[in-house]
C-alpha cells in the first residue's frame, strides 16, 4: 500500500475521534450529572424556573448525544466491510501473510474498538439524558400543580400588603438595577453613528405599524379577485388581513428592538429577556387587532363575517384593543414572574393587576353584544343559540371564580387560569379561520364543479374521485388543527414554540396508549394503506380479467374463484399491515382469539360454518358462476359466489341469498355441470285404431323440421304404451342447452299437433315431462294424456 493511502486510510480511522471526541464525551457526561444532582424546591417560582432550565439542558444534550451516535453508526458498517474485507488472521501452521496487511488489520482493530467505546458512551449519554427529560418533565407537572395551588395571604387583608412592604426595598433596588440597564444601552445606542440607527429604526418601527391600517381595502379587493363570491371571501379577507397585521406588528417590534440596542449584541442582559418575552406577544396583539377589525367591519357590513348587528360591531372594537393590551402586559408579566428577580409577594402583586384587568373583559363582552343587540337599531338580532349562551354562562363563571380565588389567596391560580384562556382564545381564533378558509375553499374552488377543481377533470381526473380527495383531505386538515389546539392547550398557553413542537411531536407522532399507536400518522397509515389497497387490487383484478385470463383456458368458474380468493388474501394482508401500523401483533391479539373461540363455540358456528363452505366452493368448484341449480326445490343460475353466501337469480327476476353451508351439507342439482344438453319428451295418446306407422313417419318428419332441436342426436318416436282403447306415441329429441328445454318443447307440441290434424288423424298432444339434461342423464318423470272419443280429456299419472 502507498504512503498516500495509508494516510487516507489513517484519516479514516482519525474520524470517529474528531466527531465524539474525548472532551466532548466529558462535556456531556458532566452535564448530565449537574442537571441530576441539582436540587428543585417544589412550590416556588425558583423552582419551577430551575426545572424549566434543567430540562432545556437535558434536552440539549439528548439531541446532542443522538446526534453523535447517528454520525458514529455509519462508520461500524465500513469497519465491518474492511475487516471482511482483509479477512481474519492466518492460523498458526498457515503461511505467513504480508506484514504490511497484519498492520492494516491491527491498526482497523484497534480504530474499531475505539468506535465501539465512544458510540457505547454516546448511547448512554442519550438513553440518560432522555430518562432525564421524562422525570424532569413529570417533575415540572408537578411544580406547577403544587405553585398553581399555593395559597397567599389575602390581598384584601393587611397581611398581604405588610408583607409587600418588607420586601419593597429589594423590589425597588432590583427595579432601579433594571432601569439603570436599560438606560445604559439606549444612551450607549444614542452615542457617535449609532444615534443615525436608532432613528432609521424607529421611522422604520413607525412605518411598519401604521402600514396595516392602510391594508384593509387591499387585503379585500385581493380576496375579491382571488375567490369566488361568498363567505369564502369574507373568510379570506380576514385571514389574509389579520396576517398582515400580525407580521408588521413583529416586524415592527424588530425593527424598534434593533434600533434602541444598535444591533449590538445583548442576550443575556435583563432587557433582552423582557423584550423577548413582550415581543413574542405583539405579533399576537396586532393578529387579534386584525382578525377584530376585519371579522366586525364596522363601517362595511357586507364584509362581516359574524352575524352581530352594526351596534354590536362598533362597541366591540375597544375590547378588542383592551384584549390586545392585556397580552403585552401578560409578556411583562412573564418576565416578572421568572426573570425579574422580585420577591414572592411583589410577583403576585403583578399577577393581581392581571387578574383585575382580564375578569372585566371575560366578564363583560359578551354582555356588551347583548346589551348592543337590544336596542333595536340593528338589522340583525343577536345570537341566541345554545353555544352563545353556554359560552356567556361560562365567561360569567370563569370571571368571578378567577376574581374570588385572587381574594382568598389563590392568585397563582386565578391568573394561570386567566393566561391560559386569552392564549385558547387565540388559538381557537386563529384554529377556526384557517378551518372555515379551507373547508370553504374545498367546497367552492377546489370540488370538481369549481374554478381549480375542473383543470383537474379536464386533466383527465373523475369528478367523484377529485370530489373524495378534497374531501378527504379536508377532514385529515382538520384532525391536524385539533391536534394543533391541544398541543397548545398543554403547553399552558405560553405559545412556547420548542414547547408546543415537542407537544405536536407527541401527539402527532409519537403518542402511544397500552402498545398501540394513536398519532396523526398513524391515521394518516391506516387511512392510505386501505385506498392504495383498493385501487392496486382493482388495478390487479382488471389485468387478470382483461389481460391474462383470456390467453388461458380458464372458464368463468375458475376465472371467477381465482379473483375472489386472491381479493379476499389481499384484503387480509392489508388488514394485517394496518393492524401493524397500529402497533397490534399477534401476542396482543391473544385475547381476541380467545374471546372468538368462546364466540364460535356458542354463537358464531353458522358463520364460521358458511365462511369454511365458501372457501370450499372456491377451492373446489363444484358450481360455478353462470351454472343452472336446483336445490331444496328451487332452481335458479348462481350469479355471486362469496365467502358466506351465493347469489341465485330465480326466473322472476328475483334473487335468493343461500348461506354456503347448503351447498355442502344438501343435495344440489347442478343441471349445466359439464354443460350437458337439453332433453324433452312429448306422449301422445291414441285410439287403437290408428294407423301407428303413418303416425310414426309423420311425428318423425315433423321433428326435423322444428328448430332448436339437435340432429345429433336424432329425434326418435317410440310407442310407449299399448292399452284396451289407446295407443301412446312419445317423441324424444335433445336441445343444445337445458335453459331452451320449455321454447322449444312448445315448439315441438304446436308442430306435432298441425301435423297429425293436416295427416287426418286424430289424437291429442299429452302433457309432456320436459326434462334438463343432467350429466348422468336423469330421466323424466312420465305424465299421459289420452283423447276420449268425445273430445273430452282425461289425465292420469304414472
């Protein structure tokens, strides 16, 4: 081997350590055991900050650690294949090999051993790190259970306030070290060139915030043209407007937060966390602004998307700015509640102010449409649904019991409870616009009588299958909003991004209940895994039927069994593959076998009974599809073979279901089995007196005239009976198929009639037994019929 590829393969071997390198296997080490010896006190906002900290790290390290072994794994199938490659060592009595591979193979072992203990050490690091994140996360649940409970003195009493005073002095000199700090950077951002940034920025911050109001009649004249008349466009205003909104608002935030730091960095410091907190509501605040002006439209009420009257519309504008105050203040007060650095009774002074300013709100919007409502001005009435007013019940209840819980003591609670609705009032808000856009467009644009929907026909898609696919999508786009809502919803409302993801990832894909998968894809799975089922079977089946069946000799019956049996095997197999996705297996269907071997014992034998007699049927052919039975005296062509009953067309029209099980445990005649002929016999009676052998050569001439009857063989005429007073001819012939036996045995009795009256002699045509040929040639039972010499008629069995 050359010096170059030694060094190439050297590089090689160096790989793993440049990736889990030693001190980066300490690092994570080490952070794992700081965040597992750290102590939490339960009950306190330090506690609850300290779980929030120590879960970020371990999750941190989590991903750090599965990162590595995701890097390192790829290199133990190389090591493999090279040491396969280069082969074990030779044995003792065998000749020596180069020295030059005994040291490539020595230099891989030891490369490879090395992989093993730094891949191990990544491994364990990961599972550690997330045992960490599940008992930290259980941990943080039960913090904010135990502050959520935690009683303070009343502020109505003097024990609150006197405690509030002792800690003043502290809560003043931390808000002054605030003050100074940020005082320190904006006149820091206001000296030399920065000054010329800081009023670019807020020229910028002020363009950006009075943009919106200029974009209302845009955001409708682009719905007007981009969607059809309708709710859907009253929809799509408000959605595209309030977006709008919510983007300039953040944008301008930036662009202010740019301004007064200089663009210099400041993470860290306490202004930094205050504005990150308030800035992650003001895109909230202006999407509430938006969503209000355009869903109310005061001034232009064939743009209102909620019933309300104009009286109504104009007086719920302010709340709409009151609401979008009370979320810049629920940012300040995030930071005041984890960051700030106040004592117990300062913070609960803040989350008082709260509470004192969220209850009205609750408590008096819906009152305000009421109260709007009634005056008699408007058009519209107010909503009096049973929504409405169980909406109305709750805000009421909710306000005074978040209000009294503050007075008693139990701030923490009255304000998470507050915090949490104005968050699910967004949420829901925002949930529901997209939900009507898209269930509207679905049905107005995108169905297949629609502007989008007929491209897709005229493309050369049916109308019912884009119908369905639009369907259907917007059912699985509306499971993912509701997915969406309760990801939020447990996340506590702090629309936490990395919180509300990781809630999405657990209850979209990872969520799992006793061994079984419930997770939006998993829907998804079971959903698709069916459909592309179907249509390959349908595909499949057509091929067999119009391609491969017709290049063999199969009949029907053998055509028919075959794509039953192979539709029946490839439903089972897509049953068990959607059973899989689930996570059910074998072993936990146990009990279900168990339960059905009960069931079979006492209530299910018929239909295990007809299911095993169907597959027999299939298996064994004993009557086919097109095949003329008779069983338990009806006769009818089985039309459908299934697992569990057969279909028989009865000559009225009609269709009798027969389980399977008759066809193996009765008597079946199966008239067309081997496709036999028709056969039929005619007795004719006779006085003695006839002349036999003219009546013979007339009868036989006459049969070979009449159609439909076969000449191979030959019809016959045979004298069947000699008694005192009358002689009984019958004539026998075959039809080509036992369905034709009735046509054309009327046939046969009108000619044999014209002929012996046109010959002169006198006789009667006798009720005939037309028989259906069998393949063992059953015979007919006989039935004569003898002239009287009076022209009466008399009949008799035999």
């Amino acid at each position: 081997m050359t010096s170059a590829s030694a060094d190439q393969q050297d590089t090689l071997f160096a790989v793993p350590n440049t990736i889990a390198s030693d001190a980066t296997l300490n690092e994570l080490e080490q952070t794992i055991q700081d965040v597992f010896r750290t102590r939490v006190v339960s009950g306190t906002s330090e506690g609850a900050m300290t779980v929030a900290d120590l879960t970020r790290r371990a999750t941190a390290a989590e991903t750090r650690a599965s990162s590595l072994v995701a890097k390192l794994e790829p290199y133990q199938n190389i090591f493999k294949t090279m040491l396969d490659v280069l082969g074990p060592a030779p044995a003792k009595d065998a000749p020596p090999e180069p020295a030059t591979l005994t040291a490539q193979r020595s230099r891989l072992l030891r490369a490879k051993q090395d992989l093993d203990t730094r891949l191990t050490r990544a491994r364990l690091y990961a599972l550690q790190a997330h045992q960490l994140v599940q008992v930290l996360g259980q941990r943080n649940d039960a913090v904010q259970q135990a502050m959520l409970l935690q009683r303070f003195p009343s502020p109505a009493a003097p024990a609150f306030w006197s405690n509030l005073s002792t800690e003043a002095a502290s809560n003043l000199a931390r808000v002054r070290e605030f003050a100074g700090e940020t005082a320190g950077t904006i006149a820091g951002t206001a000296r030399g060139s920065a000054l010329m940034t800081l009023l670019i920025c807020l020229a910028g911050a002020g363009i950006l915030f009075t943009a919106p109001f200029f974009l209302l009649t845009q955001a409708r004249r682009a719905a007007a043209r981009l969607l059809p008349d309708g709710r859907v466009r009253r929809i799509g205003a408000v959605v595209i407007y309030s977006a709008c909104c919510a983007a300039f608002s953040g944008g301008s935030a930036l662009v202010l937060w740019l301004g007064i730091t200089g663009a210099s960095d400041v993470d860290g410091s306490s202004l930094a966390r205050l504005a990150g907190f308030v800035g992650a509501q003001i895109p909230l605040a202006g999407f509430i602004l938006g969503a209000a002006t355009a869903m109310l439209a005061p001034r232009k009420p064939d743009w209102r998307l909620v019933p309300l009257g104009n009286a109504a519309a104009r007086a719920l504008g302010p709340y709409a700015l009151w609401f979008a105050l009370l979320l810049i203040l629920r940012g300040v007060l995030r930071y005041i509640d984890t960051e700030s650095g106040l004592g117990p009774f300062g913070v609960q002074t803040s989350d008082l102010v709260f509470v004192f300013a969220a209850a009205p709100l609750l408590f008096m919007t819906p009152k305000q449409i009421m109260r709007s409502g009634e005056t008699g001005q408007d058009d519209t009435p107010p909503l009096q649904s049973t929504i409405g007013r169980i909406a109305r019940i709750l805000a009421f209840v909710i306000s005074v019991f978040c209000v009294i819980a503050s007075l008693i003591g139990y701030i923490p609670l009255g304000y998470t409870m507050l915090s949490w609705i104005c968050s699910m009032v967004i949420t829901v808000l925002g949930l529901s616009l997209v939900f009507l856009l898209v269930n509207d467009l679905a049905s107005t644009v995108f169905i297949s009588s629609g502007p989008l929907g007929c491209h897709l026909v005229r493309l050369g898609l049916s109308p019912r299958l884009v119908d369905q696919s639009v369907t259907v999508f917007s059912g699985l786009f509306s499971i993912l909003l509701l997915f969406v809502g309760i990801a939020v919803a447990q996340s506590g409302g702090d629309f936490d991004f990395s919180v509300i993801s990781g809630n999405i990832g657990k209850v979209v894909f990872g969520q799992s209940i006793g061994g079984i998968t419930l997770s939006f894809d998993v829907i998804l799975k079971c959903i698709a895994i069916p459909v592309i089922g179907y249509y390959l079977i349908r595909l499949t089946r057509n091929w067999l039927s119009g391609r491969l069946f017709p290049t063999t000799n199969l009949d029907l019956g053998s055509q028919t069994s075959i794509i039953t049996i192979f539709t029946y095997a490839a439903w089972i197999v897509i049953g068990l593959t959607v059973m899989s996705t689930i996570g059910i297996t074998v072993s936990s269907m146990t009990w279900v076998v168990s339960a059905l071997s009960v069931g079979i014992g006492f209530g299910l034998q018929s239909i295990v009974q007809n299911f095993v007699s169907g597959i027999i049927l299939l298996a064994e052919r004993p009557v086919t599809i097109g095949d003329l039975v008779q069983i338990n005296g009806t006769t009818g062509d089985i039309r459908r073979i299934s697992v569990r009953s057969t279909d028989i067309g009865l000559s009225d029209g009609s269709t009798m279901i027969v389980p399977n099980s008759q066809f193996i445990t009765s008597a079946v005649r199966n008239v067309t089995l081997g496709h036999p002929a028709g056969a039929l016999s005619v007795s004719i009676g006779m006085p003695v007196g006839t002349d036999l052998t003219k009546a013979v050569s007339v009868m036989s001439e006459t049969l070979g005239t009449v159609s439909g009857l076969l000449k191979d063989p030959a019809p016959g005429v045979t004298v069947a009976s000699i008694t005192l007073d009358t002689v009984t001819l019958t004539a026998s012939a075959k039809t080509s198929s036992p369905r034709n036996v009735d046509s054309v045995a009327n046939a046969v009795r009108f000619a044999l009639w014209s002929a012996l009256q046109d010959a002169g002699i006198v006789a009667s045509v006798e009720p005939e037994k037309n028989t259906q040929g069998t393949a063992t040639g059953a015979q007919p039972d006989k039935i004569s019929q003898t002239d009287a010499p009076a022209g009466s008629t008399k009949k008799t069995e035999s």
